[in-house]
C-alpha cells in the first residue's frame, strides 16, 4: 500500500497514471494547496520543501518517503520493473526525455501560470514568452514521434507519463495540424484506463 499526498496538477497527474499503470494499490491524501495545506506542520515533516506529490511505501518497514516527480516514478518503475527498461541504452534515453519533460517543458509551463495568475502585479508578457517556449519544445516530441508509438520506442514509459498531462493542459495549442504525431500519441494514451483514472484521481 502507498499513502499519495497529491492535488490535480500535471505532477500530481503524472503519478497516479503511473500508480494506476502499475496496479499498485494505493490511497489518495489530497493536499489542498488553494487552502495551504502543503504548509502545514504534518505534511511538511514528509516534504520539508512542501511540494507535492509525495508518496509513502508503506509496503516496506520503516515505511519509505519519496518525493520529487521524476525520482518518485523511477522508484515506482523500479519498484515493479515495469516503464523504465533495464537495457542501458533505452533506459537512458527514457531518463533523457523524462527529465526532459520535467525540467524544460513542465518549469515552462508552471512559471507562465505563475507570472500570469498568481503574482500581483501579473507579468503577462513574460508569460506568453514562457508559454510559447514550451510549445516550441513540442516540435522535438513530434520529430520523436514521427516513426515510433511511444517517445522511446514501441512500449510505454515513465516519459510518456510525465507528458501526457502538461499535453493535456496545452492541447488547444498541441492537438492541431502543426503536431500531428503529438495528436496521435495524445489520443492513444488518452484511451487507456490508467490514463482516464490518473487525470481525476484528485476530484
């Protein structure tokens, strides 16, 4: 059993596809961040940083506490040798595109919400730059998608699963003529169960 400390954002997203990909059990704590319950004394004990997710394998004595989005879907896949295969090569290259997504697109993505929505005063010039540099990044991912199902391959990895949700947020840019691989890929995870659970496990 995993105890996940979540909210609905893409990382948030991204972990419950994986737990629901993996069939591992596990149960939902949502972290109210409109209500700062990632400030609080008790979840800042797991997380000192008070980002979330956060996930806790209960499964293991002590208990493991893991955070940080690309190290908690390495554990999980790891965990269950599944998503991350073993063969250096292809392993490596899914980390690259993980990391990828996590560090260039998703920081992207996150700091044009934050400059346009959360800070006062707004920054909303700034905002479409950073927006438009993330959907400038897609053309690599439709390059990659051009001969191949997946963004390493022919098989589904923790890189198509952190994606998949920041796609989601930016399919009105993504999901078009300029992309079409994109579109292809976004429509094929999109019929997954996983997928369908992951993206509302925190409504």
């Amino acid at each position: 059993m995993i105890d996940f400390y979540s909210y609905g954002t893409f990382n948030g997203k991204a972990v419950a596809i994986a737990l629901e990909e993996l069939d591992i059990e596990y149960n939902v704590v949502v972290v109210d961040l409109m209500q700062g319950a990632q400030k609080q004394p008790k979840f800042l004990r797991l997380n000192p940083s008070g980002r979330i997710p956060v996930i806790v394998d209960l499964s293991i004595t002590p208990p493991i506490v893991v955070s940080q989005t690309g190290t908690i879907l390495i554990y999980l896949a790891e965990k269950s040798r599944q998503l991350l295969p073993d063969e250096p090569r292809i392993k490596a290259q899914v980390l690259e595109w993980l990391l990828f997504q996590l560090t260039d697109i998703s920081t992207n993505v996150f700091n044009h919400f934050f400059l346009k929505c959360l800070v006062s005063p707004k920054h909303p010039e700034a905002a479409t730059v950073l927006q438009q540099r993330a959907i400038d990044f897609y053309q690599l991912f439709e390059r990659q998608l051009a001969d191949q199902q997946y963004l390493v391959g022919e098989q589904l990895s923790i890189a198509d699963i952190a994606a998949f949700p920041v796609v989601d947020a930016l399919k009105v840019y993504l999901l078009n003529e300029r992309f079409p691989n994109v579109k292809q890929w976004f429509d094929m995870l999109s019929e997954r169960e996983s997928f369908k659970v992951g993206m509302n496990h925190a409504q």
